[in-house]
C-alpha cells in the first residue's frame, strides 16, 4: 500500500469533506481516505497496481478542489 498526502485550498463547509471522502473511497484501489477539514489535506492509502495518484488527484480536482501540493510514501 502507498500512502499520498494532497494539499489543499482551506476547505470552507463540512460537506466539502464528505464529497471529497465518498468519491475517493469509493474508487478502485483506494483503501482509505480521509480528509483532515482544518489542515486542508486529503490522506490516501491506496493500491497503485489498481490505481495511480494522477487519476486521484483528477477526481479531487473534478469535484471544483485545486491540489496545490502533493507528498508520496
């Protein structure tokens, strides 16, 4: 499993949470992910022989959520 840690724009609503989280756990491959509301990070654990960290970082951005930084483990 890899470990990957967007940064993002301050989130403003709780349902802004819930939007980002549901999309990315129920993608193929993800394992876990969560949202950390008041440093404005997504943490994901994912399987990258299922799923690549570009195709994550496209579903958060389709959802209207720039990724400004990115970090890999």
């Amino acid at each position: 499993m890899k470990k990957l840690v967007f940064g993002l724009e301050p989130l403003s609503c709780p349902s802004c949470i819930k939007k980002i989280e549901t999309a990315l756990n129920h993608t193929s491959g993800v394992e876990d992910a969560k949202v950390l509301f008041h440093s404005g990070k997504v943490r994901i654990q994912f399987d990258e022989a299922i799923v690549q960290p570009e195709a994550l970082k496209q579903i958060i951005t389709r959802l209207g959520y720039p990724v400004i930084s990115e970090k890999s483990s």
